[in-house]
C-alpha cells in the first residue's frame, strides 16, 4: 500500500513567520510505485529544487495541522521575464510584511526563478505559459492547500509599492471587505479611462481600476478564486470581479502610490490589435453575465491619500 507518513517534527531555523518545526515525510511502500511518480511531480509543477521531485511534488501540498496556525499571510507574484525587478519586489515584500512569498514562474525564458529564490521566495515553475491570471490562480490554490488566510498579489515589475500592503491589510480587517484592491486612478490613461467607464455601465461595478494586480484577498476570495470555475478566465480583471460579486463578496478599494514599469510595456494593452481583442473578449464576458442570478454586492472606496 502506498502512503507517506510524517516523521517527528525537529527544530528548524527561525523563518519569516516564526519557528516552525520541519517536518520530515517518509514514502512507505513499494519503492518502484514512487518511482512512477517522478515523470509527473515536474510537468504539473515545475517543482525543480531538491534531488526527489516526485517528494517536492507531494510536500508542495501538504501541510502538517499543527503548522496551519502559522500559515496565515502570503504573498503572491505572477512573474514572466522578471528577473531584472523581481528579486528586488520579493526583498522589499518581506521587510514589510515579514509573511512568505511565493514567486509563480509563468515559464519565463531568463533567470526569474533563480533570482527569486536566492532572495528567499518560494517559487513555482510552470511548464507552459498560463498568462498573469493562470499564474495568480496557481498562487490561490497553493494558498488555499497549504491553509492561508489572506493572500496578497502584487505584479514583480516593480510598479506596486510594497510598503503599500500594511495599508490595505489594515484596511481590509477594518472594514471587513473580502477584497480590497490598490488603486491610482492617476496612471490610467485617456482611452483606458474611457474604457473602464464602459465597462461600469456595463456590469455595475464601480471599481476604478480593473487591472490594478495591488489586492488583499480574505479566504472566502481565495476559495471562490481557486476554483474550477475561475479557471475559464484570462485576465485577472472585469472576469475575475464579477465572479466575485457573483459569489457575494464584497470588494473595496484604496487610492495607493504605483511607479511606472522600469521595462518592457503593458502585454494586455500591447498594441491595437490586443486592446481590440481585449474589449471584445471582455464586452462578451459581461453580456454572459447578464441576467444571471447575482448576490448582491458591495463597493467601497476609501478617501484619498492625506
């Protein structure tokens, strides 16, 4: 029969969270069973640190009950050819916040995983590109195995402040939003703006921004984002905050401070043809959920910085 069984825990280094005992999984049966494994740990993970990936794969997802009080606070970076900023975003997120980083790898072709890890981010790699979205989903399912409470996501392009997440999470458990979104209605563009007023007549919702990636999530958004149904989604946008408001959540934003991106250009809004295929895609998404049964919702925003 074949199992893993958990070995007494043992004392480990103090970690961003606190001591946490280090626990030692042993595989119990037949040594060629767990043999097969191993061709299917890479693939659905990319999982590549450490000389058993078929064990990697297994302890990504498991998690001992006695950690689970510990396991509270994540952050989240989708990550595509970010190797220039990345390792700087993950440095400032845990002088910050003090939580674990997870830095999802969305098949990048330079050394992001790598500059990721030396600054301490555990990092997912995935075998093929699923986009920010796909890549953030990853993010949310990890959280919700390992028992997370709250995940915060924010891009790896230096463009999100991180000294800006004690604000929202202080926000968030003030008012009680499930998701409270970082905003800065002041880097949107004319056409952009047009469009999101577009959209707001369109869905109702009255976030300002839909593409602002600066969001806090509570653990009954990280079970609604982490299942089957968000993964028909393509952008982390309109799709994901009317599944949401589906859901009955509740959604709040914030005004924050954002940089421009030190390189490279948006992907969505990359040309004319994108942002065409964009509003399409996106005009079709909100006339799907017309007329379906809706919860209803709520949307906060904060006052303005001081």
């Amino acid at each position: 029969m074949l199992g893993f069984a958990c070995a007494h825990p043992q004392p480990a280094p103090q970690g961003c969270c606190g001591a946490r005992p280090a626990l030692q999984w042993r595989f119990e049966g037949p040594r060629p069973a767990f043999d097969r494994l191993r061709p299917v740990a890479r693939p659905l993970t990319g999982l590549s640190h450490g000389p058993d990936n078929a064990g990697t794969f297994v302890r990504a997802f498991l998690v001992h009950p006695d950690r689970c009080s510990t396991l509270r606070l994540l952050a989240v970076i989708p990550a595509y050819n970010e190797a220039a900023t990345v390792g700087e975003v993950v440095a400032r997120v845990v002088d910050a916040m003090g939580c674990d980083v997870l830095v999802v790898n969305d098949a990048s072709c330079d050394d992001t995983a790598a500059v990721a890890r030396a600054r301490g981010a555990v990092v997912l790699d995935l075998p093929w590109r699923l986009g920010a979205w796909g890549a953030t989903q990853t993010g949310m399912r990890y959280a919700r195995r390992k028992g997370y409470a709250r995940v915060l996501t924010l891009d790896a392009d230096g463009q999100h402040h991180p000294q800006e997440l004690p604000r929202l999470l202080a926000e968030q458990r003030r008012t009680g939003a499930n998701v409270t979104i970082g905003t800065c209605t002041q880097r949107l563009s004319i056409p952009k703006r047009l469009a999101w007023r577009y959209f707001r007549l369109l869905t109702g919702i009255g976030v300002q921004d839909f593409t602002s990636g600066l969001r806090v999530y509570d653990r009954r958004a990280i079970r609604a984002l982490a299942s089957p149904e968000a993964s028909l989604l393509d952008y982390q946008d309109l799709g994901v905050l009317m599944l949401l408001r589906k859901k009955g959540l509740r959604l709040q934003e914030l005004p924050t401070l954002m940089s421009p991106r030190r390189t490279g250009g948006s992907r969505v809004f990359s040309s004319w043809f994108m942002v065409a295929r964009y509003m399409l895609h996106t005009t079709v998404l909100c006339f799907a959920q017309i007329g379906a049964a809706q919860t209803p919702h709520h949307t906060d925003r904060a006052g303005a910085r001081a």
